[in-house]
C-alpha cells in the first residue's frame, strides 16, 4: 500500500518527459529546445526518424529545404533532355549508352531528394544511387567502342600498340609488374568482363544488405563493414577495366578522358563523400541540432550537399556532350598520310623519268 501511495505521489509531483533508456539530455544545446531535444525526436545514432518526427523538427524550414530541392532536380531533368537531344543530332549510333550515361545525373539527384524527404529510405535509395552509377559506368565502355566504330575497328586504327594495364587503380601497388599485351580484340573484350561485373555483384551485395537491414537493424550495422572489401574490391576492378578502355580509345584517336572524369566524380560522391560524412558523427561527439539526431542532420546536408554537386555535374555533361566525340592526333595522322602519299608519287615520277630516258638511250 506504502508503495501504492509513493507511485501517486510521485505522479503529482509535475509533469514528466518519458524517454528511452538510451536518450539523454547530455549533448542537448543551452537555450535551444532543450525540452525536445531529450524528448523521441532526437534519435538514436541507428534509427532514422519516422515522416511526422521529421516533419516537426524540421519545421517551418521543410518547406524551403524540399521546394529548393525539386527545383534543382527539374533543372537537372532538364539539362538531361537538352543534352540528349545534342547527342542525337550528331551521334546517333550511340545515343543509347549515352542516354544510360547521362541518367546517372538525375537518378542520383532524385535518390538524394528522396531522401532529404524521408529520411529512412536512406539505405535503398544509396542502393539505387550506386547501382546506376555501375550501370553507366559499363554502357560509358560500350559509348566509347562505339565511337570508335566497334572492336575491330579499334584494333586496326590502334595499330600496334600495347594495352596500357598499370593504370589506376594498379599503378599503386608497388613493383607492378602486371603484363601489358598487344591490343588486340580478345583482349578488348575481357575489359567488357572486368567492366560488366561491377552492376551485378554490387545488386548481389545491396540485396544481401537490404535483406539483413529488413531482418535486424542491429546485425546489418555489425555486418555492413565486413560486407565493404567486396564492394571495394567490385568497383576498383571495374574501374581498371574503364581506365584501360580510356586508354585504349586514346591510342585510337579518341578523347573520352573529361568525360570518364565527370562520371568519376559522381562515384566519390555516392561512395567516399557519403562514406565519410556518415564517420562524422561517430568520431565526433555533436550536439542534436533542430532537434534531430547528429547522424539524421548531417545525412540531410549531405544529400542536400550532393544535389547541388549533380547540378554542377549535369551543366559539365551538357558541355562535354553537347559536340561530337572529341579526337585526338586525326589532324597529324592525316599529314603524315598526305606526306608519305607525295613522297612516293615522287619516286614514282622518278622511276618514270628514268625508264623513259633509259629507253630513249637504248633506241639511239
């Protein structure tokens, strides 16, 4: 009964905030808010915050934040259909891997909408994000053999040159002593196999993810890093295969480099940028600014942060796609043709001369 009494008591005592046992008010900033700061909206580094909470801690900048977002994203779109439609006017042979190319810039853009919106699709739509990445990363090889006028052609106009195999990310390793064969077609289609792998194994690795990240929210984040060599391990191979690629269409003739780095970009952004901006809140300790968990505030800039990159990216694009397949060294093969053309008509001018004379000579 004593303790019946003690438990009324103690509820008239005032008004109380229930909290989880894991909330508390240690990292909450003097004077702002601190009555929601140790209440549910401020989450736990592993949980993202549900719409409503989201919503509320937000406030009165929701609205600034998603309408500037849509904004940019429709002028991403539209920057999209602009440069497909110059593609089609002066490549359209290979307007097809250049379209694929060019959707990784408002894919991602869209993915990093999305999730400044609701914030607990953050796993699926990095997964999206970096599955199109991967998949235009292989139709960029298949643009660039098709620019060069297929395989074959590509070995002719290469000539004898060599496949340039220490390239990055090889090139690091100490004493490579990686082989570099004659360019040759087989070995141009292996380049497609070391490029193709990259889409497939990351959906294999992201579906494992995403079935552990459905099953237990805990056992997905003690997993995720053994899960990261598979991955680094994926990308950097396909990596090598595009860059040997860019090599390869160099010696051809082609210029494909500014546009293999525009797409690079996008990559570091959707791997190490956000690799790195989601260590921040482990490695330092931060306060719950609007209300929200460090981890929940700082993913919602970064995402915000990698919009604004997509525009940049996307008026690139449309620069370096808006002409034809930039060539290298046509200028100079020609002249040495035109030169090597006159010096046997000359010989053969001579050869002419001096039968005739030689003939005149005979019938004297």
């Amino acid at each position: 009964m004593t303790s019946t009494m003690d438990l009324l008591r103690e509820g008239d005592a005032g008004t109380r905030i229930l909290t989880a046992r894991h909330i508390s008010a240690d990292n909450a900033v003097k004077g702002l808010n601190n009555g929601v700061n140790t209440s549910l909206l401020c989450h736990s580094y592993s949980v993202q915050p549900d719409f409503g909470s989201y919503l509320a801690a937000l406030d009165k900048y929701a609205l600034w934040l998603w309408t500037s977002g849509f904004l940019i994203l429709l002028i991403i779109c539209a920057l999209y259909a602009i440069t497909l439609r110059s593609v089609w006017r002066h490549s359209r042979d290979s307007i097809t891997n250049v379209a694929v190319v060019l959707a990784v810039y408002p894919v991602v853009g869209a993915a990093a909408y999305i999730t400044t919106v609701v914030p607990r699709s953050v796993l699926i739509c990095e997964a999206i994000a970096q599955q199109a990445v991967m998949i235009g990363m292989y139709h960029f090889y298949c643009m660039i053999i098709a620019d060069c006028g297929g395989v074959e052609k590509l070995v002719r106009q290469a000539g004898d040159c060599h496949l340039e195999t220490r390239v990055l990310p090889c090139c690091c390793w100490p004493c490579c002593v990686i082989p570099r064969p004659r360019l040759q077609r087989h070995n141009v289609l292996r380049l497609r196999y070391l490029i193709a792998q990259m889409p497939i194994v990351q959906a294999l690795i992201y579906i494992i993810i995403l079935l552990i990240w459905a099953e237990d929210m805990m056992l997905y984040l003690r997993s995720f890093t053994y899960l990261q060599p598979f991955v680094a391990a994926s990308i950097l191979t396909g990596i090598w295969g595009v860059t040997m690629s860019v090599r390869a269409a160099e010696a051809a003739g082609l210029r494909p480099r500014p546009k293999f780095f525009a797409l690079q970009l996008v990559l570091l952004i959707v791997k190490l940028q956000c690799g790195i901006i989601r260590f921040l809140p482990q490695a330092f300790s931060m306060p719950c600014m609007m209300s929200l968990n460090p981890a929940v505030f700082v993913n919602m800039l970064q995402n915000s942060m990698t919009l604004v990159e997509m525009l940049l990216l996307s008026v690139l694009a449309w620069r370096l796609y808006s002409s034809g397949p930039a060539r290298a060294g046509k200028v100079q093969h020609a002249v040495i043709a035109t030169v090597e053309d006159s010096i046997f008509d000359v010989k053969s001018i001579k050869d002419s001369l001096d039968s005739k004379s030689y003939k005149g000579k005979g019938e004297v």
